[in-house]
C-alpha cells in the first residue's frame, strides 16, 4: 500500500475533497490538486479550495499556485505533481491525487506526448475551418491524416477532432502518431485509481447549494478585487465567473446570475461524468468512500 499513487477522481461537486481529507488523515497521506481551476490563487472561493482549516490540518499542494495572468499546461503541471508525489514518497506518505480535470489524470497514469505549441497561423486555419465546416467535413479531413484517430472518434467529437487537425496540418505528423510516443512517469501499476460516481441527481443538488454557498462567503467580493489586479478575467474559464463579472458590471441581476451560473456548472459535471466513464479505467468505482476506504 506505501507504494501506490491514489488518484480520486469524479465531477465538479461529487465530494472528491472530503474523501481525499478522509483518506489522508486515515492513511498518513499528502493531497495534491488534480483541477485546472483550483491552481489560481486569485479566486480561492470560485474555484472552491480548501479552506485555510483544511490546509492547516492535512497537507494540501498544488492548490493556489498560480495568477491568473500567468499561463499554465498540462506539461507544466505534471513536472510539478512529479515532484510532489516523490516528495510525499520520500517522507513515507501516499500521495492523494484528487481533481476534476480528466485530462492531467490520464495524462499522468497513461503518459503525455510533449507536442510542440501550435502556430498562431495554424490556429487561426482551424479556426476558420471550425467557422465554416459541418461535423462531417472536418470528420473526413480527419480520415485523410489520421485514420486510427478516425476510427477512435465519433463524428460529433469535434474539438477533438480539430485537435488532432491542428497537430496534424502544424506539425506534419499524426495525433495519434504524438501519442504513441507518449512516457509514463510511473508504471501503471503504481496507481490505484477510484472515480466517485454518486447519482446525477445528487451532483446537480450538490452544484447547486455549492454556488450559493460561495455566495454567502463573499465570491463576488473576491470576482471585484480580481478585476481590479486582471482586466482580461472575463477571459479565463472558470466555472461562474462570466456570470458573476455581469452582475458586477451591472449587466444581469444578482439572482439571474447565480441561476445561469448553477446551469452552467451542473452542464460541466454532466460532460465530466460522461468523460470518466469513458476515458480512463478505475480499480474501483464507487458513490462513496466514507463507509469503508482502506485500500486493497
């Protein structure tokens, strides 16, 4: 059990923190963030970290590592969790990779390609061909630069598919091509993975009373100083907050945005339900680990 690398995953609000605070106090472990928002420092509240509390009383990293200026990846993220899991390891304790963000989790159990940034000519190419391009067209491009992709995807997954045109057309070698080439940082084995998967129902009640919750802990305090530090904030893609720089701005209702907030963020769990069910492999999947967490 000392060996592993636990990795908690599941939907925005499926209570993925409070089982990683359990696991770590039960198991003598290290929490580390797996959530491309919750690494911003600027909006603690939106992004729903851990409290100061929480941090005081187990080890929490990675969370509130950045500005919301500066740039981030996936690339960059993983050389920061490698060195935090052999961190945790040297000290004796099992590092607890929790998140949301489905893609720096597979990217750390399956391996990531290092494929160079795409051109901003590129870029504009594909957006361009996004603009004016049914599904089926750009699903036959597809067919014509990288069939094993094209049998992978369906025709609607067509971010997806842009994707693996991008690389293509910018760097003459196939997605899939850049994916073989994939490193592991760790033998699969070394991981023992668990998706929550508590009842939509549950999820959607849980977005719901989450952002009020925000509400009532002082998140549009927190969206107002950080359109003072950063006016291109409306920008960034975090859940709620477009919504709330309406309501600051005078645009919307205060009532109206928490609604369409709440609308957004249980569309968001929905796509993440759907992505882990399909694209990683769990040794465990469960509504809750509370009852009984010890790890086989």
């Amino acid at each position: 059990m000392k060996r592993k690398i636990v990795i908690i995953a599941g939907a925005t609000a499926s209570g993925k923190s409070i089982q990683a605070m359990h696991m770590a106090h039960s198991l003598d472990g290290v929490i580390i963030n797996a959530d491309s928002q919750q690494v911003y420092m600027d909006i603690p509240i939106l992004t729903a970290q851990p409290s100061e509390q929480d941090r005081k009383l187990l080890d929490h990293r990675l969370y509130g590592i950045i500005k919301c200026s500066d740039s981030f990846s996936v690339g960059k993220w993983l050389k920061m969790v490698l060195s935090e899991i052999q961190e945790a390891k040297s000290h004796g304790k099992i590092p607890i990779v929790v998140g949301g963000t489905g893609l720096y989790l597979r990217a750390l159990v399956e391996g990531f390609a290092e494929i160079p940034p795409i051109s901003a000519k590129t870029l504009n190419n594909i957006a361009a061909l996004d603009a004016s391009s049914s599904n089926g067209t750009i699903y036959d491009l597809l067919k014509q630069v990288d069939k094993v992709l094209y049998q992978q995807l369906k025709l609607n997954d067509r971010q997806r598919i842009l994707r693996a045109l991008s690389v293509y057309y910018d760097t003459g070698i196939a997605l899939s091509e850049w994916q073989k080439r994939s490193k592991r940082l760790f033998p699969r084995e070394d991981f023992y993975t668990i998706l929550l998967n508590p009842s939509r129902e549950q999820v959607y009640s849980n977005c719901n009373s989450r952002f009020l919750k925000m509400i009532n802990s002082g998140v549009v305090e927190e969206v107002k100083r950080l359109m003072l530090v950063y006016p291109h904030a409306k920008y960034l893609k975090v859940l709620g907050l477009s919504e709330l720089i309406e309501y600051v701005d005078g645009r919307s209702a205060l009532d109206s945005a928490i609604a369409i907030a709440q609308k957004h963020t249980r569309n968001y769990a929905k796509r993440q339900m759907t992505w882990f069910r399909h694209q990683m492999k769990y040794d465990r999947v469960t509504e809750s680990l509370l009852a009984n967490f010890q790890i086989e």
